[in-house]
C-alpha cells in the first residue's frame, strides 16, 4: 500500500523496503532527479522497476508520482530511444535535439524510468547522446537500472550525486519474508538478498548465441523472433548482409534491432525506415510496418520503388498511394502548412501552401503537380479554403483573411457575397477583416460541394462561425483556440433540403467535436486525445460521411461515422494538414505530401 492510501501491486522476495524507498524518493522532491538503481546479477533490479511501473503509469497516480514514459533500453540506440520516449510523450522527435526542445518548452515535470540501461546497444552512448542531457532540464527525473562501475553508471553528469538504491545491500529486503518467499518456491534462502540465485538463476547469464539460418530456409517465415535475434547479432556484427536487402524483414522483425543494423547505411531503404521510425517504434503488427515503410519509399528512386513494391505483397490495414519525400522528389513543393481538397475549377485537386504562402495544385489521383493559385500578396498562412465557386480563401498566421477570385466567377456567394460573409464573420470573431487588424481567426474550412455557402471560421476563443441567410451563427466548441477546421456537405431526404452542411473542428484541447450549424452542435466530442489537434478533413462517400483528425503526436485518425468504423495510421511525421478527396486522405507534413488509400 502506497503512502497515500493507493494500492501498489504486490512485491514479492522481501522487496517491500526497496519498494517504500522508491516511492519515498518519487514522493521528495527535493531528492536527486537521478535515482539509479544498482546490484550484482540476480539482484532483481529490473523486478522493481517493472513493479514501479506498473503501479506509476495510470491516470489516476499522483502528479509527483507519475511516470511519464518508460523506455526499456536494451538493445536500444540513441535514435530508437528518442523515438520511444517521443511516442509517450505525444511528440514526434527524430533527433535528441527537438525531442530535448519539446520538453523544455513544456513546463510540466517529466518523470522517466529506463531500466536494462546496462544492455543499450551502447550504454555510454545513450547516456551521453540523450539521458544526461535530458537531466540537464530542471523539470526531468529519471529512475534508470545502471550497475555501479558500469558504462552507463559512469556516463552521468549532470546530477553528480544521485540517488542509489543497491539492491545487494540488505537493509533493502526483509529477511523474513525473503525466506518465507524462497520457501514456496523450493528456493535457497541462503541467497538472502538476491532473488535470482535463491532460484537458481545463473548469476551472469551468458551472451546469447545468435541462430543459424538453416541453409535453403526461407528468410521471410523464420517468425519475428528469430528475425528479431538475426538483426541483433548483424549489428553486433556490423553487417546485416542478406537481411538489408529485403524490404519484408524489415517490416517482419521487432524495430529495434532493425534500427541497430542499419544505423549505418544510406540506402533508400533505410533512409526510408528511419523517417518511419516514431511510426514503427511501438507498432505490434508488421503489416502496419509494412505500410508505413511502404508509404515512405513512394516517390523515390528506383530502388525505393521496387521495395516499395515487394513491401505490398503484405495485407495491409491501408495503403500509400503516392507521396512526394523532402530529399527524395526533385519536385517536393516545401513543408505542406495548410491544404485543401479542390472544388469548382480545381475540382479532382489539392491545393498546398508551404511556409512562404505560395498555393500549388496537385492531381489528388496521382499527385502530379497541375498548377498555382495566383497569390497577389504571399505571406506565411495558417488556413486554405477553396469553394464550390472557386474563390480560394487564405487565412495567414496572423488571422487575417484574404479572397482570391477565380478569373471566372461562378453563380452564388462569389465573390461579392463571399466578402461580405467574410467581414460579417471577421466582425463577430473580434474585428477581422480582410483589410483589418488580427482579430483572432484561426481556422478557416469550405463546404466545396454546396453551392453558394460561405466560408466558415475558427477563432482563438475556440468558437466556430458559419454565415447563412445573411447573419453568423457561432458555437462555442473548445476550451482554447481552433486548430483546424474542415466541412463537406451531406444530401439530404426528400422533406429536407438536397444538401446539409457539416462542420468538423479540432481544438488545441485535443478534441474533435462535429457540428451541423444549422442545428445544435453533438453534445460531446467525437473524439478527444491528450495533446492538441493539428489537423481535420471531412467528406462524404456513399457509406456515409467520414471525418479524419491528426493530432501533435503524428496519429491520424479516421472515423467512419455511417458504421462506426475507425482507422489508424502514423506516417512518422508530424501532419499539420489534411484533405479528403473520395477515398484518398491526402496528409501534409513538415517533410512532404502523401495521399493515403482509407478504402474499407
């Protein structure tokens, strides 16, 4: 039992004073931020650790208590291990440097355990590349499972006098209770204080043995183990050989040992992995791996290509279908800051702004770039809307809106009724206007297939606007600033009107909520996640409508809500911006553009 009344899950071998001593420097802040635990071989050091982590990682543990991310390090690099601790942390870090910067600039104390630190693929290493650089944030403690002398042990400085719990110490097991434990179990309490040898466990286990392939054995059945066994002798061994060459053994095996291998290489293929890498770290199934490898190598060379292809013979969940990978395409159009499926003129595109504000368009079948948005005036934006009138409306990153006519004005709202839709909205929103000052907009989404709608608006209040029959109808629908915003159109029965719109918006609360604005909004989210929203797309297909949202911590999420169906994808990347075109979910991210198969 905890000090505070909650119940921990049992410790056995007459552990319980090591376990009150954990938790007493968890409960003291004004402790070390380094707590190592230390002891012989046997000693059961990975034991406590597990325990604390599975008494310390729920919702319900107190703030001082909780640990943040656990990152079992054997095996582990550098890069594996910022992957990890990036994927618990809802981030996306492919280096030490951003993963170390996303932490600082959180306020929030971070508590991590790393246990097996002695069996990191390099120990000192790790140490030296991640975890005492980390311990230099006042916020960060860290609770590691490093013997004294060791590699690691000896590779800390920040905090140059940790805690220590050596479990070879006796004051940290019950003696009585260490027999009655070894007892039941047939065990030799004259081992008192090391659980291991009280078994019988060898004290020094000895090195695995790497297995034999057998000559003639096909490489893609041997089963994830034994792959995962051959990628870990290849790179102790430094050459992973035959294993590089096969895209599926990538994808079949456990990736951490994968990543070990190819640290090293500079072919596309493990180029591709380890962009991939946040995507894979923690993913179980190799079909899933297979398809995030898959949706990297698209766009690349011939090489790429032909993995690309061999990857495809797996089932997969879901499939790339082209992309457009910084350093990979000659043509890749910049960081995709905002996006939008096309309507009117631009009908069967998307349209893609990067940081400097210049529009391209893109075939969304193919992704073969059309065209650009005459943009009078470029600046950095952080929305983009086209209507069904092909009006292209821009919302740069100070709020303020802009409309670019089509050469050819459509019937409807264009572009006179648009502009006095947008300064009726601006006005409601807290005085912007598409020649005024910021007034807090911070999204904006078109309704591409419902002719004569104007555009509607997120503001930093975390209220929506949509404009209709001449007046703004506005919800508040977030705690805290809309991040995205996006709409389609549903048809409607015949007692109703032929078409009805619908509104999708993510919060930086880490909701989606859904909005039909000429009715109440749904009561609660449609879905919530504990970091902010960084993109949504919503569309309408013949088994109802389907909405996507992207969240910081790279997860894409689509919902089918005519049968209730959910999908899950990670590209490895970051997506700051989404678009639905039929069934193709066309994904803008820091290092590209991918259009992704949602087919069901």
């Amino acid at each position: 039992m905890a000090r505070d009344g909650r119940r921990m899950p049992p410790l056995e071998a007459g552990r319980r004073p090591a376990g009150l001593a954990l938790l007493g420097w968890l409960d003291d802040l004004r402790a070390p931020r380094l707590c190592r635990v230390a002891g012989p071989p046997g000693a059961g050091k990975s034991h406590l650790l597990a325990w604390l982590a599975r008494g310390c990682t729920t919702e319900t543990v107190p703030g001082a208590r909780r640990i943040h991310a656990v990152l079992p390090a054997a095996g582990a690099t550098v890069r594996t291990a910022v992957w990890s601790l990036g994927r618990q942390l809802d981030l996306v870090a492919h280096a030490p440097g951003p993963l170390i910067e996303a932490i600082a600039a959180d306020a929030r104390p971070t508590l991590l355990c790393v246990p097996e630190l002695d069996a990191a693929e390099d120990p000192a290493g790790l140490v030296t590349g991640l975890l005492d650089p980390l311990l230099r944030l006042p916020g960060v403690r860290l609770v590691v499972e490093a013997t004294t002398g060791g590699a690691a042990a000896g590779a800390f400085t920040a905090v140059p006098a940790p805690a220590v719990l050596d479990l070879g110490d006796p004051q940290w097991t019950d003696r009585a209770r260490f027999a009655q434990w070894a007892a039941a179990r047939g065990g030799d309490a004259a081992a008192y204080p090391l659980p291991g040898p009280a078994l019988g466990t060898p004290a020094a286990p000895s090195a695995p043995v790497p297995p034999a392939v057998p000559a003639g054995a096909d490489l893609r059945a041997a089963g994830e183990e034994t792959l995962s066994a051959l990628w870990t002798a290849a790179a102790a061994g430094g050459d992973p050989g035959p294993l590089a060459a096969d895209p599926l053994l990538y994808a079949l095996a456990r990736p951490v040992p994968v990543t070990a291998a190819v640290e090293r290489r500079d072919d596309a293929l493990a180029r591709a992995w380890r962009a991939a890498g946040p995507a894979l770290i923690e993913e179980p199934d190799p079909a899933v791996r297979a398809a995030v490898l898959r949706t990297r190598l698209l766009g690349g060379d011939a090489s790429a290509a032909a993995a690309a292809s061999v990857l495809a013979q797996l089932p997969v969940p879901w499939s790339g279908r082209w992309a457009r990978w910084e350093g990979a395409d000659r043509d890749w159009p910049g960081p995709a800051v905002a996006i939008t499926a096309g309507a009117g003129p631009y009908l069967s595109q998307v349209l893609v702004s990067d940081p400097t504000g210049a529009v391209r368009t893109f075939d969304a079948a193919t992704g073969r770039r059309v065209g650009a948005v005459v943009v009078p005036s470029p600046r950095p934006l952080r929305g983009l809307a086209a209507t069904a009138g092909g009006s292209v409306v821009l919302l740069d990153a100070w709020g303020r809106a802009e409309l670019v006519a089509p050469a050819e004005p459509r019937p409807g709202l264009e572009p006179y009724g648009l502009m006095t839709a947008l300064d009726a909205v601006g006005s409601v929103a807290g005085g912007t206007t598409p020649a005024g000052d910021p007034g807090g907009l911070s999204a904006v989404a078109a309704i591409g297939g419902l002719a004569g709608s104007a555009p509607a608006f997120g503001d930093e209040a975390g209220v929506v606007h949509w404009y209709e029959d001449g007046k703004v109808v506005s919800e508040r629908l977030h705690h805290g600033p809309v991040t995205a915003l996006a709409g389609t159109a549903l048809g409607g029965g015949p007692l109703s009107d032929p078409e009805i719109p619908l509104l999708v918006s993510g919060g930086f609360d880490g909701a989606v909520r859904i909005w039909g604005p000429r009715s109440a909004p749904m009561p609660e989210p449609s879905d919530r996640r504990g970091c902010p929203v960084t993109a949504v797309a919503a569309g309408a297909t013949a088994a109802g409508p389907v909405v996507a949202a992207a969240w910081s911590d790279g997860l894409v999420r689509v919902r089918y809500l005519g049968g209730g169906g959910v999908l899950d994808l990670r590209t490895g990347s970051e997506v700051w911006s989404l678009a639905l075109a039929g069934t193709l979910l066309v994904a803008g991210m820091p290092d590209g553009l991918a259009a992704v198969d949602t087919r069901r």
